[in-house]
C-alpha cells in the first residue's frame, strides 16, 4: 500500500470525510492487500455504516503477524461477531 493512501485515509477520516477516506483505503488496498492499518481503517468505516459483515471481512483478512493492527482487528471482530453470525 502506498503510504500516501494510508496518510490520505486517515486524514480525510479525521476530517469525517468518510467517502473519500475509504476511497483512499480501497485505493492503496489495491495496490498492497496486506496493510493491516488500512483494513482496521476500512472496518471502523464499515461500522460507522452499519456494515458489521463488510468490517468482519475486512478484520479477518488480517494475519496473526500483523502486531498491534491484529490485536485491534480481534477486539472490534469480538464486538462485532454476534451481530453477522
């Protein structure tokens, strides 16, 4: 993922311009599908809009390795989990 897509994410994120920062996320997902920091990202994303199924599938494609992102992909699936079985 281009670090660039990651900054812009937050950002826009930050600035609640949630359209474009999971444009951005989607976007250097594209070009690098293991940055787990974007998919925790894309999850919060996916939560604010009621997607629970879309942010499950993105946490879950974050490997045990990724450290600290993988630790904060499992508490969110935790929460979420019940609500998409």
């Amino acid at each position: 993922m281009s670090e660039a897509h990651f900054n812009a994410g937050t950002a826009l994120l930050s600035l609640d311009r949630m359209d474009e920062a999971q444009a951005a996320y989607e976007a250097g997902l594209r070009l690098d599908s293991d940055e787990a920091r974007a998919r925790v990202n894309l999850a919060q994303i996916l939560l604010l809009r009621g997607d629970k199924a879309g942010a499950a599938r993105a946490l879950r494609a974050i490997p045990p390795d990724a450290g600290p992102a993988y630790v904060r992909a499992q508490s969110l699936l935790a929460d979420i989990l019940p609500a998409v079985r």
